[in-house]
C-alpha cells in the first residue's frame, strides 16, 4: 500500500463531485497513517455516507446531463457494482476487523479510481 496522490486528469470539474474523489482519496491514505480496527470503522462509516451521497448526487446529475442513454446506465451499473464490493467488505469487516485494512485501501486505490477513470471523467465540463 502506498500513498495515492490526487490525479488532476480525474478532474471533472464539476465542483462537488470533485471534492467528494478527493475526501474518498484521503481516506485510502488515511489508513496509511492508522489502521487500527476504530480507524478502519471510522474509515468505513465515512465512506458509507460518502458513496451513498456522491452516487445519488452523480446520478441526479446524469439525469439532466446530455450523454447517451447507454452511457448513463453504464455509469450508474458500475455504482450498482461498487456498492455490492463495499457490502462485501463491509460484511468481512463484521467478521475480520483490523484484517480488511488493506482490502479497503486496494478497493479505493484500484476500484473506486478505475470508476472515476472509465465513467466518471466522461462527466467532465
Ligand atoms: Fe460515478
């Protein structure tokens, strides 16, 4: 595991999504610094209210944004996606604590940055 430096080719310059990559970034590094079992809930809770906030609010705005149909939907099956592989940590987190530090860290740094990279970018104004 290693640092994850913000990428500014992920910018889609839509303020709010942005900052919401950006707060999901510091909390991959952040169990860098702490991976303590209260870090790694702490780190979970957050990211629950974070996905739930900023795929509602991506999807809002994919509604009244003019992409293709099929666009969209891919967009929002990947969200599906996500939110079933952060259930599943969730779920080993329950039986494992400390254990899915990394898991978290590798979730975020490679799946969460693949979704900005394929779907998220294409929002970019
Ligand atoms: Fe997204």
């Amino acid at each position: 595991m290693q640092q994850i430096d913000w990428d500014p080719a992920l910018e889609t310059g839509i303020d709010f999504i942005d900052s919401e990559h950006r707060h999901i970034v510091a909390l991959a590094n952040h169990l860098l610094e702490n991976s303590s079992s209260e870090a790694i809930e702490a780190v979970l809770n957050e990211l629950s209210g974070c996905f739930a906030s900023n795929f509602t609010r991506e999807e809002d705005y994919l509604q009244r944004a003019s992409l293709p149909l099929a666009a969209v939907a891919a967009h929002v099956t990947d969200h599906t996606r996500l939110l079933s592989e952060f259930t599943e940590i969730l779920y080993r987190a329950s039986i494992d604590g400390c254990g899915t530090g990394e898991a978290i860290w590798h979730f975020l740094a490679d799946t969460v940055l693949r979704h900005q990279r394929d779907f998220d970018i294409a929002m970019r104004q």
